[in-house]
DNA sequence: AGCTTGTGTCAAACCGGTTTGATGATGGAG
DNA sequence: CTCCATCATCAAACCGGTTTGACACAAGCT
C-alpha cells in the first residue's frame, strides 16, 4: 500500500507538504497541489487509519454502547443502530459495535485503548451504571434516555412523558372515560427502563387528572402468557371503550385477539398507542399512534456527540423530542 | 494516560521489556514480570490501539458489511450483528459497522486504510458487486450466503435448498400432495437474494420429484398487499391441505389470516414454515419450522474470517449448515 | 578450560501519519 | 528602497506501540 511518503516521492515533494495538502492547514501552491492530487491517484493512496489515530489522538470512530436486554425489541434497535451509523457516516465517523453484556466495562475497553473519540449509550436507564464509566473516561458521551442525577452528559430522548399524556388526552377529548393500559412487563419497570416509567406515569396521571378510570395492564416476557393476560383484559374490562397499547409485542397480537372477540376498531373499540410508522407498515398496524421513529432521536444523538467530541466546552444539553401525533382514525369520538 | 514508557520507566526497565512481558515473545524473569505488572495496575495502563495497529498492520476489527435492504426484516439482521458482535469480542476482535448503500465501497473504505483485518459479508447476492471489493482488499473476506463463480472467498450459510426440500418432504411423508407455497417478493428474486432462489428452487423441484402439486404464492412489499394476496391464495385454493411459508411477514400475517377462514392448524390445514425459534416466539407462531437462527451461521461465519485473518493459506471452505426441523405439531399426517 | 546454548534485557529502528520551527522567495506598505 | 508579512516548502520531532540485533551472564557439554 502507498504511504504519505510514496506520494511525496512521486510529486517531488516532503511528505510534510503532502500532509499540508491534504488537510489544508497552510497553504500550498496550485502546481503543487495538482502534482500531489495526481500522485495520489495514481499510487491509490489512501492514509493508515492506525498511523492517523495515533498522530491525532483521533480515531474518528464512535462507540454505539447497545444495552445487553434480551426483552428488547430487535426490529426498534436495529432501526436506531443503522440511523446512527447512517448519520456518523455523514459526519465522517464510523461506528463500532460494543455489545457486551457488562456495558460499562465495554466502554472503559474502547476508551482507555482510546479506540473510539466518544461513545452513544442506547436505552440508558433511570439508574445506569454505564454513565459513571463515561464520566471517567477521557472522551464524551451522549446518552439516549435520560439517567437519574446526570447533569454533565448530554442527553436526548423521545419525550415519552408527553406522549403519555398526549394519547390520554386524545382518547378523553374523543369522549372516552374508561379505558385500559396495555404496558410492558413489570420486569422492564424493575430494570430501570425509563421510557416505560416516564410513559406510564404520564399516563396515570393524566388520566388521574382527567377522572378518567384506567386499567394498567402489564404485558408478558412470554408471549403466550402475554397474549392470555392481554385477551383477560379485555374480558374483564368491558365497559372500556378504548385501549392505549404501549408494547410492540402486544400490538402485534392485538388483529387477532379482537377478531376473536368479534370487535371491530373503531366501531367496537378505541385503540391508540406508539410505534413508528415503519413499523406499523411492517405488520399492518393501522391504529392511531404518536410516531416513535428512532430516526430523529438516533440522528440527533449522533450530532450532538460529534459536537462534543469537537469542543467539550459546549453547554451541556437535555433534550426531549416532541412527540407527533398520527391520526389513522382508530379512535372514534363516542 | 498512561504509555508503555510510563510503565517502563515506573517498573525500572525498557519499553521493550515491558511490550515482551506483553505479548509473551520473549522470555521474561518473574520478578521483573512482577514488577511490570504491578507498574501496569499502579498506572492504569492500557494499549494505545493506534499505535498498535500501527506498528502491527492489525487492528483487530472485524467489518461488518450489512446490506443495505430496506425489505429486509429487521429481527433477523439485528440477530446477526449481535451474534457476530458477540462471537468476535470472544475472538479478541471488535466489530465496525459498514452499512454504507454502496456496500463495495464501504468496504474499499475500511480496508483501503487498514482500519479492518478482514470484513464479514452479510446477506451476499448470487451477484454482488461487493465480493470484486473484497478481492481487491488486501484483507480477507468472508460471505454469507453465496456468490456465483466464488471460489476464493470463505462462504457460508444455512442450507436453504436442504431446507426446502426437508419440507417439502416432510409435508408429503404426512399425505399432503397439493401445498401452497409463500414465498418472498418478485422483486427480491430480481434482486438476486440467495436464499429465497435456493429455497424456491429445492421446495418446487422437491414436490414435482414427488409429484405433487404447489401453488407458488409470491409475497409483496407492501404488507397491506401482501396480506391480499395470501388471503387470496387460500381462497383460490381449497383443495390444498397444507401451507409451506418462507416468508416472516406473511408468517405474522398467518394466525389473522387464518382465523377470518375459521380455519385451525393443524386440523383444517397444515402449515410448516422457516425461522428462528426466537422469532417465533417473539410472535407466538406455534409452527413446525426449519430452525433459522442466526446464530450458529453468524457465529461460524466469524470463527472462519478469524481463521481466515491468522492463516490467508488455509484451504477455502463453502459451507452449508444443515436444517433441522422443529416440529410443533401443526403438520398433521392425512 | 573452552565452547555452545539459552535466558533476560536494552537500545535503536520502524510503522505512517501530523505538527512545528526554520528558511527562502515574493509582494505590498511606508 | 527598505521592512515586514505572507506564501510555499522542508527537515525533524513526535505519537505509542513492536521488533530486531546485540550483549551480558549463567548453565551444560566435552
């Protein structure tokens, strides 16, 4: 393979000015810019990764930290792992995978080794202990989700709190009073999840504030079990006129367990919940959703660690995405 | 941080010293080895991966090229990055995602500039212009699934034909002899993807062999569409007692479907299918099924790119992991 | 005793980039 | 007509590891 030096051979020039010409950071003359630019055409240069890493301290790599949660929906992660990739492209990063079960022990690995120039946390809990190794390593992170106590790392998530309360207050404006709650596991809760907790909480509460009478149903690892507590619900709860789904697996399973029970949506039953739309097509899900694309939130983590890692000074920011609405008119107002 | 000189120095001997204790090419006293250790626990010292891979032209990343599909189901994939992650971080490698459009030149990208050891091809293509790419590298590649006319790269992947023809079998041994087949998209068959052509292929010249009759039942993109087109297919074909499916979505579309016919398995109609326990139980498909997991493929794949790294002389091996079927009963002999 | 072999260590070169200080040439301001 | 700034380039040092050749010393063999 050609080196810096080759280039500077064949062009009859140092491999200082070579260099110079590449990143532009002094001044080199158009003759000898075309003389270099032909040089490294010809010899198909293209700079040692390795050797660039350790004159800059820069290996334009970033960690993507995926939470070891077998619960996890694999179509959802997927979505965020290509959206961050995709977008680190597009900023001149590339992204390598730490997937180990131990995540904070997998980020000191690629940090102290200073393999990566910073790391992006995904699904990151109420209390996390990913976030303390951040903090001791030399380069950035951003976090997805919102960690308990955390004020000097960036951060960003779908405002799940305002989603809650937003569908809540859709199905009450629609006239519905009674309602039933479709969430994750308890397990998730017990874990910290903290889109669950800021979902749910928001929820009750709105309701709570709305008097409107709400069901909590929490849904099953097991999909079996999941589909038998979701169907019992339904049962037990017959003067609900609407549903409020927050849980992939649950949606899924939701065309049939009405079709068994002969219930037609709207007509019969509300239903409202949250998923991206990409999703939605995947299965044909056509309900009323607050669009929950990791596009926007997985791109937007990206450009904030890119601009972390390019000036630490920056003010720390904690953002929350706006959730948007898709009417698909499976509520109907009663 | 902390560099070998520190270490050295703090430990009273040469950098050298210190990088043999290391890496064990040399014969190092035990006392001094001791006092290096302690020197790297007191300094916190990890290796530069930089500089590393500088000085040793290794990087110790894998790449990972994922193809760029958007039909492709998501579950799936997310399966094989987390597998391939996970088996290399057990082989002492790290994994770089590359999911560039244009896959070949990504690949161009990571091995041109040395930041890859090898690059591990997802989802190959009977022609797929990213295998010219990784002849052209000067790391090795390794393929999952099949390119024609490959003879020189690693190649693997489960064995779709075997697979079809398993089924195909296996429905003919319980007395179907009229079978609807579900297939994948035309446009997946245009665009060359392996696996559906090497099941199809089997799956119908299986039952012409055992002469019976199969409606070949193409899928669609849109989900909404290709829910029709199954339901229609069913309609148009009451005489068939059984369901062959190679196609997730079609398979999630199933029970609805199903149900809307009255129709119960295995009483009313036998149905096998392909695909990964895990996925099934995801989405409760209680269906006799070719194992499709992603693991042992994904796994293989990675211990064959590492071998392939260590040893660019060993034979190059194509390998076809054999099915094996799972049955949950919902075939019934007739 | 002399020679070989093996053990343990060090100094120096090398990997392929970037960065800095120095230097000569050119041109505009005073 | 100086003087100084800017332009264009080069040589050398540096980043942090690994690898190689050399050397000192001890043990084993004849």
């Amino acid at each position: 393979m050609a080196t810096i030096g080759d280039v500077a051979q064949y062009a009859g020039v140092s491999r200082s000015t070579v260099s110079h010409a590449l990143s532009g950071k002094r001044p080199i003359s158009l003759a000898t810019r075309e003389r270099i630019n032909e040089a490294i055409a010809a010899l198909n240069f293209t700079p040692n990764a390795g050797a660039k890493a350790l004159a800059t301290s820069k290996s334009s790599i970033m960690g993507l930290i995926v939470p070891f949660t077998p619960e996890e929906f694999a179509p959802a992660t997927m979505q965020y792992v290509l959206v961050v990739s995709e977008t680190a492209r597009s900023l001149g990063y590339d992204v390598l995978m730490v997937t180990e079960v131990d995540g904070a022990r997998g980020i000191t690995r690629v940090t102290d080794s200073n393999l990566v120039d910073g790391v992006l946390l995904l699904d990151v809990k109420r209390h996390d202990d990913r976030v303390a190794s951040v903090l001791e390593a030399r380069q950035p992170g951003v976090l997805v989700g919102f960690a308990e106590g955390n004020d000097s790392l960036d951060s960003i998530d779908l405002d799940f709190g305002a989603a809650g309360k937003m569908l809540v207050q859709h199905l009450f404006d629609n006239g519905h009073r009674t309602i039933i709650f479709i969430t994750f596991p308890q397990e998730l809760f017990a874990q910290d999840v903290g889109f669950a907790w800021r979902f749910r909480d928001a929820a009750v509460s709105a309701a709570d504030e709305l008097q409107m009478s709400i069901v909590i149903v929490y849904g099953d690892t097991d999909p079996a079990t999941r589909y038998k507590v979701v169907g019992e619900a339904l049962d037990l709860n017959p003067t609900a006129t609407a549903l409020l789904v927050h849980n992939e697996g649950a949606l899924v399973d939701l065309p049939m367990l009405l079709a068994e029970r002969q219930l037609s949506v709207p007509q019969d039953l509300s239903v409202v919940s949250v998923f991206p739309d990409q999703f939605g097509g995947m299965f044909s899900l056509p309900y009323t959703a607050i669009e929950a694309s990791p596009r926007p939130v997985a791109a937007r983590a990206v450009h904030l660690l890119a601009a972390r890692i390019a000036d630490s000074d920056r003010p720390v920011v904690s953002e929350l995405l706006e959730p948007v609405l898709i009417d698909r008119g499976s509520s109907r107002a009663i």
